[in-house]
C-alpha cells in the first residue's frame, strides 16, 4: 500500500480481520505484526488512509499462516 494525497496523509490503520491493531500517524506508514496467537487459515488485512481533509481510502490483502 502506497498511502499518498494531494492534501497530505494524516494516519493509516491497519485491521485483521475487522480489528484494529495499529495506527501510524508517520511515514513510511508501517506495523509488526506478530502472527503467533493468530489461528492457521485466512485472515485479511486492511489498511485505511486518512488526510487532513478527513478523506480516507483503503486496501485489504488476504493472507494465509
């Protein structure tokens, strides 16, 4: 995920499955995920950008342990 906007990135959240598990108020946007209580299967990770205009936009990956 590149997190850009012509007024200017303030935050990006990161969720698994549904739940929030991080903010970064500070570029480059990023987290550590420690996957080691996660169950074995699918589990989707979505990113949320938000700018100082109150606009957000985001992304959401599937991924397998």
């Amino acid at each position: 995920l590149i997190a850009a906007d012509n007024v200017g990135v303030t935050q990006v959240r990161f969720y698994v499955d549904g739940v929030l598990i991080a903010t970064d108020a500070a570029s480059p946007w990023g987290f550590s995920w420690n996957t080691t209580g996660l169950s074995a299967g699918s589990h989707t990770l979505l990113a949320i950008a938000y700018d100082a205009a109150g606009n957000s936009g985001g992304a959401a990956i599937t991924v397998r342990k």
